[in-house]
C-alpha cells in the first residue's frame, strides 16, 4: 500500500509575542509546526526573528487549551454547547444592562487579538450595551506613552519605522531593556552602530546589553527620568543647542515651557538622579551635537505614577532639538505586545472610537451612530471606566459584569489581591480565552478562543504598520475565531451584523474611521503592508508629521511640566527599589510562551537580581534564598549576583512565580492615565535560612 504524508503548508503569519511585529512564513503538516521560515520581504524584520518567534510554537496543541466553552455550575466548570454559553452570555449581558444601566458592564478586549476582533469588542460594548467601559493592556503599559505624545505631537504612535530608527545619527533608550525585550529592533540598532556609526545613549537603572554597548551610559537613580529629560532640555537651551527655527515654525508655548525648565538645573538634576554634572552634560552635548535624534523607551518610563509626565518630557526634548518630521527623528515607545497598538488604534479604549475618534465629541458620536444605523443617542458622551477603574468600581458595585477577552488580568494587574477580589465581587464575568488562564479561574462562562495562526486578520505593529496574517491550521477542537464569537453573541443581543470574512469588519472600520480611510485587504495582500494615517487611496505615512503636526493649527505644543516624586520610593523600612520586567526567553504571564518547555526550559526558574555591593553588604552568596516583603505580600526567590544591577536596587522578572511579582506590587498609578506604578516598588529582603 503506497502511504503519502500530507502536503507542506506554508502560510505567511505575523508573531503573535512582541510588538516588533516581525512576519514569517510558517511551515505547517496539519496541526504541527515544522518550521519559521523567516522571508526577505518581510517588512519590519526582513530575515531576523527572536527565539520566541522561532520556537514559542507548542502553545498551540498544547493539552491544556480550550476546546469547548466551560460553564459555571457549583463551583466548578462543566463542558457546555456553543448555543448554550452564548446564550447564557447574551441573556445575562442584556439582563445586567437592563437592571443596572449600560454603565454596569466592562470590556477588556485583547491585545493578541486582531484589529477586527478589537473593533467589534467596542462595538458591542458602544452599541449594543451602550458603555464606553471598554480598554485593553496598553492601560498597563504603553498608555502614558501615548497620552506624552497626544499633549505635543498629535499622534498615538511611533514618529516612523524601524527603517527610519536606524537612520537616526543618535539613539537614545531610556527604559528599555531593548535587546531583550523588542529583540529584533535591537539587532537593527546593533547594525546600524556597526555598519553606519550610529550613536546609542542609555539611560536606565540597569545595565542590560544596550547599556553595555553603549557610547555613553548613564545609571540613572529609578523613578527620576523625568528630570533627566528636563534638565537636558534646559542645558541644550542655555546652551544655544534649541533649534530655534524650528521652535519659531513649528511649535506653540515655547516660552512657557522653557520657563518651567528653570527649577532644572544640571546641579539640581545631578541630586535627583544620582548621575555627576559631568555625565549630564556628556549626555547633553551627545544630544545637542547629533544631527538627528530618536527616543526609544517603554515600561521603564511608562509604568510610574508620573509616567504620561516623563513621556511628555522625552517629547518636549525631541522639539526643543527640531527632532521631528525627519528621517531619523521622533519619538518610538517600544509597544509590548504584538497588538497592543492595533487593540488602542481600533478603539479598546475608554475614550475614543476607533482611529482615535473622541467619544465625547458629539459630531464624532453623529458620525458613528450614521454609520452603524442608529440614533445619535444610542451612543454614549459618557468617557468610561479603564481597566483600572472597572476593578475599582466591582468593588462598589458600580461594575456588575465583565467581559475579559485574552487578558491575563488576575496576574499582571498591579496589586493581585485587589484585582482578585474584584472579580470575585463580579455578578457576571464571561472570559475568552485559549486557556483556563488564572483570570478564567474567576469566570461565570469562559469561550474558547482561537490563536492568530488558526485564523485570519491584522495586526498592527509599533510602526504603526497594519499586516494581515493567514490561517496556518483549522481551530483546535470545538474552539472558534474570537471574531466569530464576537459576531454570534451580536446577533444573539438583536444585532445580526453578518460579518463572514474578517474583511468585512476592517471595510466596515476603514469606511468610518479617518485615519483608516484606505485600508483594505486586497491593499495587504501577502507581505503587502499599510501604515497609518492611510488616505482614502490607500497612500500610507510612514514618517509622520512632515506636515506639520496634528493640532488645529499643524503646530506642535511644548508641554510645561513640574517635578513629582514617585509615589513609593525605598524608605527605612523598605529599604530597597525592586525593578521589574521581562526575559527574552518569556513572554508576560508565559501562557503561551511557557507551554511546552522549549523557550521556558532556556530559563525555567525566577530569581532576583542584586547588586555585588549589596550582597557584601547582607551576607548573600548565589542561589541563597531571600524572602522579599512590600506593603502589599511576600514572596520567596533564589538570588543572582550581579553588576547588572547597583546599590539597593533589584530587579525580577515579570513572568514566573505563583502568584508573582504582583502581589508585591501596589495600588498606586499614575493619575492622568490611571497606568500602574509596577515600577515603583520599595521592598524590604530578608535571608532565608539554607535549610
Ligand atoms: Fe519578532 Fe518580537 Fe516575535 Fe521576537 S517576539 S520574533 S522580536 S515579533
């Protein structure tokens, strides 16, 4: 008998980790993944990928993943049909909304999903249940990030491409662990340093592989970047380094901001930061001398509780230098996951529609309710909560049901036992997800979800750039595409949208939302991309504001900031600033990358990360145990001495641990943005016996 394998599929796919966004093709045999095969036509990575990319891959027949959806019944899940829990999740939705009023429900929607799957998260959340309560991860991460640029240059989104980052004459990364964190951008970075004499400032409390190469390193004391920018914008003004025909033709409130730098003197920045004179003004004359200049920075900057501050003031640096609107200038806030950007950009957000589009703008409400068939005032003015808020508000009721879609909420948010009492307070949760996630764990009705290569959609990476990705593999079991699901539970609340392709959806967005306007899949056919603003025929902008900048009068904005100390700092007690953030074998919560053992097994085990100095000074050799205590819990880890890190700081990752660094971290956030403060963390340390 003459026995045949099935073909080899190849299937282009975007990474479903980072938010690089690198595409591949990969090679398939069924269910099994023989291969990455990274392509030269791939836009943001061209042949480089990073091992999560390459081999993160067995999640996907993983014996744990869902493949039917769970019900809720005396305290434990039973299997129940597709009919069954939508119309369990439909029926208690609309019962809440009725009872409590459209303000009692909240969504998260995914930041792994697709754009598509974003934008119709929001519209059931606006249209059917008549909330602006809907948000996703960027609140944990990149929204301070945003909120910098939105205050001085208009748009929420890196100034260009990754093409255009390694054109830039001086780089700076200012908490970013880059190289292991947004790995392939760090290996353009690297090149770009090599081949073309690219220029690399780090700033940050630890020396990771960036810091290490380097032209100028400054270990800055944590929590004080804020100052740092200032005081560099200061100097460069004193010091004839403004660009001032710049300042002149391009941006407003220049001589408000430049007398609200006053108070940042190099004297005053060097007491504050713990960094010499010398060295800030190495740094500024680095900066001032350079012909062009990009900011690359993340959590580090964004996860204070002045975090939208500290962006704002990266920003005002750039215009204070003309840095803006040129190859190789502007602002990169390096976005964490691989849609964070596109779940923000298609409205998962709890004041804007999709494209960025105020809710509570009545001519932007108009617009909207035209285009999806109703009355103006079936759309709420209202801003709604954010995912901190809805936590806050199930705990006074205010929040009676939750719709969690791909979050790892019970784990990432800041203060775990909050979050988990929340929850625990909810009517009503439903949570899609692939896995029985430790936030499933809480849910009345849990969806099985499908991952990116088991369907078709887009993402959007942190260039801004919308690539489609291909369906490499049916859907495991009884699982379904979360648009799908999305689309069906619509329909079972009185809204048959008939959406059966995900084009359909991004044609639906791309007609209403401006800055959309030529978006279409035939546009992003195969390796084929579009970054937005994209006009109606289909022109992208990938170096943004080369026309000014998106104010009314085109004019960027010098934004005045004063200094604010960070909300928990070390003190007698707490005597130690304990960092956090992620490995580049892992990814986040490790639901995915974690399954299977092949990325996880690169390094299985957490530890903290402290300082040689402080090991001399506790008694504390490798692989010693500590007991590290907060305001909020303990937690127990092996140490590694290391000059990686200086003084009383430390540094843990962000991914093992149950139930991890979390519990430590506490309830305080930044105000304008309500994005946790994970970063600002006093701890106390306590060696455990060997025994
Ligand atoms: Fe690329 Fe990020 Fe995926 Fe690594 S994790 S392959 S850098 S998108």
């Amino acid at each position: 008998m003459h026995w045949r394998q099935p073909e080899i599929k190849r299937t282009k796919t975007v990474c479903t980790y980072c938010g690089v966004g690198c595409s591949f093709e990969m090679w398939t045999r069924d269910r099994h993944v023989l291969k990455v095969q990274p392509v030269a036509d791939a836009p943001a990575n061209g042949i480089s990928t990073c091992v999560k990319g390459k081999f993160a891959w067995d999640f996907l027949n993983d014996k744990e993943r869902l493949t039917t959806p769970l019900i809720r019944e005396n305290d434990r899940f039973r299997k129940a049909s597709w009919d069954e829990a939508l119309e369990l999740v439909a029926r208690r939705l609309l019962q809440i909304r009725d009872q409590h009023g459209p303000q009692s429900i909240g969504f998260i929607g995914s930041s792994k999903a697709s754009n598509e799957e974003a934008y119709l998260t929001q519209k059931i959340a606006r249209l059917i249940i008549g909330t602006n309560s809907v948000d996703n991860s960027s609140r944990y991460c990149q929204n301070p990030a945003t909120k910098g640029l939105f205050r001085t240059v208009g748009y929420g989104g890196d100034a260009g491409t990754i093409d255009d980052l390694q054109k830039a004459e001086l780089v700076i990364i200012v908490g970013s662990n880059t190289a292991e964190n947004h790995p392939v951008i760090a290996s353009r970075l690297k090149a770009a340093k090599k081949h073309h004499g690219q220029k690399l400032l780090v700033v940050d409390p630890r020396r990771h592989e960036m810091a290490e190469r380097a032209d100028l390193y400054l270990r800055i004391r944590p929590s004080t970047d804020m100052v740092w920018a200032s005081a560099m914008s200061r100097y460069l003004f004193d010091n004839g380094y403004a660009d001032k025909a710049f300042l002149a033709n391009h941006v407003n409130q220049v001589d408000e901001y430049r007398q609200s730098l006053a108070p940042f003197s190099l004297e005053f920045a060097a007491k504050t930061t713990g960094l010499s004179v010398e060295e800030l003004t190495a740094a500024a004359e680095l900066i001032g001398n350079a012909g062009s200049v990009c900011i690359v920075w993340a959590m580090g900057i964004t996860q204070h509780s002045h975090g939208a501050d500290t962006s704002t003031a990266l920003s005002n640096l750039l215009l204070v230098t003309g840095n803006y609107g040129r190859p190789g200038t502007g602002g990169y806030p390096m976005r964490g996951h691989n849609n964070v950007q596109g779940a923000s950009d298609f409205g998962c957000l709890k004041n804007y529609y999709p494209g960025y589009e105020s809710v509570s703008d009545e001519s932007v409400r108009a617009k909207w309710a035209n285009a999806w068939g109703v009355e103006p005032e079936r759309l709420s003015l209202e801003v709604g909560s954010d995912n901190f808020e809805m936590v806050e508000h199930a705990r006074t009721k205010q929040i009676r049901a939750m719709y969690v879609i791909g979050e790892e909420t019970a784990f990432s948010d800041a203060d775990t036992t909050n979050v988990h009492e929340g929850f625990t307070d909810l009517d009503f949760l439903v949570v899609q997800d692939l896995f029985l996630s430790r936030t499933a764990q809480f849910a009345d009705v849990v969806l099985p979800g499908c991952p990116s290569v088991e369907k078709e959609g887009t993402f959007v990476n942190t260039e801004r750039r919308i690539q489609r990705f291909y369906e490499a593999m049916a859907p495991l079991g009884d699982s379904r595409p979360d648009w799908r699901i999305l689309t069906d539970l619509a329909a079972r609340m009185g809204h048959d949208w008939g959406y059966t392709h995900p084009s359909q959806i991004m044609a639906e967005a791309a007609s209403i939302a401006t800055i959309f306007a030529g978006v279409s899949y035939e546009r992003l056919e195969g390796w084929n991309s579009q970054l937005w603003p994209v006009k109606p025929d289909g022109e992208s902008t990938p170096l943004l504001y080369t026309d000014g900048f998106t104010f009314p009068d085109g004019r960027a904005v010098l934004y005045p900031l004063e200094w604010q100390p960070p909300a928990e700092a070390p003190d007698e007690e707490y005597d130690l600033a304990l960092n956090n953030g992620r490995m580049l074998e892992h990814f986040q919560s490790t639901n995915q990358s974690g399954r299977g053992g092949r990325t996880m097994s690169l390094s299985p085990d957490w530890f903290v990360e402290i300082s040689p100095q402080l090991a001399a000074e506790r008694d504390l050799a490798e692989g010693d145990w500590v007991k590290l205590t907060s305001r909020r819990g303990s937690l127990e880890v092996p140490v590694v001495v290391t000059d990686r890190v200086a003084g009383g700081s430390l540094f843990i990752s962000i991914h093992q641990g149950k139930p991890g660094i979390n519990l430590l971290t506490g309830e305080h956030h930044d105000p304008v943005v309500n994005t946790p403060a994970y970063k600002e963390l006093a701890v106390k340390l306590e060696k455990l016996s060997r025994e």
